[in-house]
C-alpha cells in the first residue's frame, strides 16, 4: 500500500496510538466508565479513518484540493489570527488581574505568574511587531 497524503496519515496514527495508550492505561488503572470508552471508541474510529484518507488515492487528492481553495485558506487565516488576538487579551487580562491579586494580597507567587504572563504577553507584541515588518517589506 502507498501513502498518498502523509500529512493525514500520520494524524490517523497519532490518533490510534492515542486511543491504544488510553484503553492501555484504563485497563492498567481498572477505572474504565462511559466517558473513557467513548473517547477511546472515538480515537479509533476517526484514526482508523483518517489512516485510510491517507491511503485512498481519491480521497488524498481531494483532501489537497480542498487544503489548497483559496476560500479555506483565507478561513484558515482568519481563525488564526482572531486566535491570536484573543490569546493576547486573555493574557494581558490575567497579567492583570494577577498582579492586582498578588499586590493586594501580598503573595509574591500572583506576582511572579503576573510577571510570567507579562513576559508572554511582551513577546507577543513582539512577534507581532516583527512579522508585520517582515511582510511589510515584502510587498
């Protein structure tokens, strides 16, 4: 058998091996219930699924062809950097908050996750800044 889209294969055998370590580690722990064996019938039911897009000659080429429209593209960029911004505002709102918590309370350990999300939200602004130059150079 060949391997037409690598990408999704691989993702279906990330999937299985993570529902083989799971029903692994239920049957180890002897707390096996409704929720652990709908996760696990769920892993390998979509690994087992997507291994087989990844071997299907037909479905490999649809599956680039539909990475590749311009209107999933442009979805794709969207939802990522409306991800982003989101991510930004958590962070600086919790850098916040636990500033404000640590300073009131006086325990240094708000304190340091404040700074910790401070050095975050920082280098986001950062990466922001700097991949606006580079594209902006670019054009």
């Amino acid at each position: 058998m060949k391997i037409y889209n690598k990408k999704s294969f691989a993702a279906g055998v990330f999937m299985t091996a993570l529902g083989a370590l799971n029903l692994v580690t239920s049957v180890l722990r002897d707390d096996i219930d409704v929720g652990a064996v709908i996760l696990i019938a769920a892993l390998f039911v979509f690994g087992i699924g997507t291994m087989m897009r990844g071997l299907s000659r037909r479905m490999a080429r649809e599956d680039k062809m539909e990475e590749l429209d311009e209107r999933n593209r442009l979805i794709e960029l969207k939802s990522k950097s409306r991800s982003f911004r989101l991510t930004q505002i958590i962070s600086f709102v919790l850098m916040l908050f636990l500033l404000v918590a640590g300073s009131v309370s006086g325990y240094d350990g708000l304190i340091g996750m404040g700074v910790g999300l401070a050095f975050s939200f920082a280098i986001s602004m950062f990466a922001e800044v700097f991949t606006y130059m580079y594209y902006e150079s670019k054009n």
